[in-house]
C-alpha cells in the first residue's frame, strides 16, 4: 500500500511485489545462510516485511557451488516441512541462480535445471568481469531450449555498469532483468546505484530480489520503501514478481 507525503511516495512493506525470486536461503548450500535457525531467522523476516513467497536461488557454480538439481529440491523439500512445523506462513520454492560459466549450456541442455514461474523462468548470473566467451550466443542457445532468461542483478557487473547500449543490446535480444533491491539503497557501492536508478528510469526492470544472504541483508531492504526510484518502478507497472 502506497502512502502520499507532500511530494512522495512510500511504502508500508513489499507487500506489492508479493514473490521473491533471488534469495540464498537454503542452509549450507552456498555462501548464503550457514544453518537451519539462520534460515528460519530469514523466512521470518521476509514474512514480517510482506512477501508471501520466495522462490529461492542457490548458487550454482561449477568449480565453487556445483549444487545440482536434485540436492536442491532435496533440500527444499526439507525446509518446507520443517517451516510448516515451525507455523511459518511463507511459500517456499527453489531453483538457482545459474552462473554463465563453461558448463551452464550443458545444465541447461540436459536438464539440469530448475525453471519456475509460467514461463519456464531461468535467474542466470553473468560473469563480473568481461568474458572470453560470447555471452549473446549462450543465451541465444538458451532461448532456444524455450527457457526465458532473467539476468540476475545487472547493474552490478563492471563490464556492464552504466553503458546503456549493452544493456539494450540484451533487452533488444528478449531478456529480462531482476534489480537487487539493496542496490538502490547503495549496498553495492555509488556505481551501482548509479546504473540501477539509469535502468530504471529507461523502464528496463521487469523483476526485483533481496539476494539475502543473511538476515542483515533483510533487515537492510525497508530503507528502500522509502526510495524514490523504488516508488518510480512500482507506478510503472512493469513488475512481474507479482505473476510468477
Ligand atoms: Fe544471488
């Protein structure tokens, strides 16, 4: 729910964007949370600040998290009974964040991953820095296994960080963008802000994440209700978390 001040927008919680898609909630699976109770502190907060479901996103990375499919609807499964068991009402999915390195392709070819949402979803992580490989083509080749790529928080890759035409070179190509929402509360560092209010304001951001790790990147995100770009993306109407 919006609330007017004089001249601004801003929100009671995040309510209005309902689902989650980018979170490393799952214990033990990857540099996000270390244990059950860190978990169950996580789904906690994120059902105090308003949504109703996540979709969570461990890292997979072939030579530093090579968690496959299996481990992590095993692990999911898992955490669901205990959270009903635990009276907590959040809705609790899985599948990765997927990051473009020399075996994604294959993951993708053999199945090796896990879609959601109607449209056969893929949150993908590019790599931080330039890339020997083309990146264009590898999403081309998963666009062609009917998968829809998101990329996973865009502003942040130094390759890409304010150059606008690369960033439309990818939209141009089909895909999607998910802005961490901690980025506009500058988590990340000045540039990222920078180039997360830029994408914005070119009307380029279809999904929004928390990426917690941990509780206090929770306890950070209500800043943010307060922001003024946060207010712009939800009045523009392009947010799809809500259809997921
Ligand atoms: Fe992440």
């Amino acid at each position: 729910m919006g609330i007017f001040n004089k001249n601004r927008i801003s929100y009671s919680d995040f309510s209005q964007i309902g689902i989650d898609l980018h979170s490393h909630v799952l214990p033990g699976m990857d540099d996000g949370s270390p244990s059950l109770g860190e978990s169950l502190k996580m789904l906690r907060e994120m059902e105090r600040i308003g949504f109703r479901k996540i979709i969570t996103t461990p890292h997979v990375i072939s030579a530093l998290y090579p968690n496959t499919k299996e481990q992590i609807l095993g692990q999911v499964y898992h955490l669901q009974d205990i959270i009903r068991q635990e009276g907590i009402q959040l809705e609790v999915e899985a599948s990765g964040e997927y990051h473009m390195d020399y075996e994604f392709l294959g993951k993708a070819q053999g199945g090796e991953v896990i879609p959601f949402g109607k449209k056969k979803y893929l949150l993908i992580e590019l790599p931080f820095q330039k890339p020997a490989f083309s990146i264009e083509e590898i999403l081309y080749q998963t666009q062609l296994l009917e998968y829809e790529p998101i990329i996973a928080h865009p502003e942040r890759y130094v390759w890409l960080m304010g150059k606008m035409k690369l960033y439309k070179g990818l939209k141009d190509r089909g895909m999607f963008f998910q802005l961490n929402l901690n980025s506009l509360a500058g988590l990340y560092g000045f540039p990222v802000k920078v180039t997360a209010n830029q994408l914005i304001d070119a009307g380029m951001i279809e999904f929004v994440g928390s990426d917690a790790h941990h509780t206090g990147h929770l306890l950070e995100l209500p800043k943010v209700l307060y922001n003024k770009h946060f207010a712009k993306l939800i009045q523009s109407n392009k947010l799809l978390n809500s259809m997921l």
